[in-house]
C-alpha cells in the first residue's frame, strides 16, 4: 500500500472493501484518476465516487474497472462473486451456450442492479423457452424470497 491510500470514508468511518482495492489499484497504476476514468469510458466524477466509497461500483462498471487495473472482479468486490458470475454468463449467446452454430445467438437473460439497492441481490430477466417443471422450479424458488 502506498501513502496515497485513503483508509477513512466521508465521515470517518473505514471505507468498504472495494473501495480500498480501488484506492490500491489507482495508486498501482500511477496514473490520474481522470486517465484512468478516460480508459475506463466513464466519468472523472463517477470514478471519483468510486474511488471515495461514496458510490458502489454497478457489476457492469467493476468487470470494466477489473479488466482495466488487470485483476479478476472479486479482487476487487469479493462480496459480489455471483453477480459478476451471472453478468459473465447473461451475454452468452444460445450458439455458445449449445457449443454450435445456430440460425442466430440472442442473449438469453439480463441482470442488472435491484430496485433494493441491496448488493447481494440482483434483478434478473429471462426470455428462453424451458421446460415447464424448470419454469415452475423457479417459480417457487422467487416465491421463497419476499421482495423487500
């Protein structure tokens, strides 16, 4: 770690993990915030954000950041390893996914940030065609889970 790392949060508090790894990784790569924003294709304000602990990096933003400081997601957020799993898998095309050539890939499910803001979870779309026992599977499964 470097001197350059802030360890404290807006009001004194310790700041989250991620963004301690963020703070680790900016002063790695000896490079201004604003370069690395550029790079990144986001705003000096929203990495700033980033950067402070004010704002939680949204998984799309973390796997750009991941590949722009060269180090896996989680190294940066351990706390959102599935999120970035399923984001990773959301863009794979039903060609991959049937390990052949198909008549067209379309991707088969989003996710996105939830409408909680809570980080553990995450808002999942689907458009695939299923069995009928694995549709009502899940189902169940989204009954078991009360939304906030």
């Amino acid at each position: 770690m470097t001197d350059d790392v802030e360890h404290e949060g807006e009001g004194g508090g310790p700041l989250p993990e991620w963004a301690v790894r963020i703070q680790e990784l900016t002063a790695k790569a000896g490079l201004p915030q604003a370069e690395l924003a550029r790079r990144a294709g986001m705003s000096r304000d929203a990495y700033n954000r980033y950067f402070r602990g004010l704002t939680r990096p949204p998984v799309k933003q973390l796997i750009v950041l991941a590949e722009l400081f060269g180090v896996a997601p989680t190294d940066i957020d351990p706390d959102r390893a599935g999120l970035v799993a399923l984001e990773d898998a959301s863009h794979r095309s039903y060609e991959e996914m049937a390990g052949g050539p198909l008549w067209r890939s379309q991707q088969l499910y989003s996710l996105s940030p939830p409408s909680s803001g809570d980080p553990l979870k995450a808002r999942l779309r689907v458009d695939a065609d299923v069995p009928l026992d694995v549709a009502m599977s899940i189902i169940a499964m989204l009954q078991k889970d009360p939304k906030p």
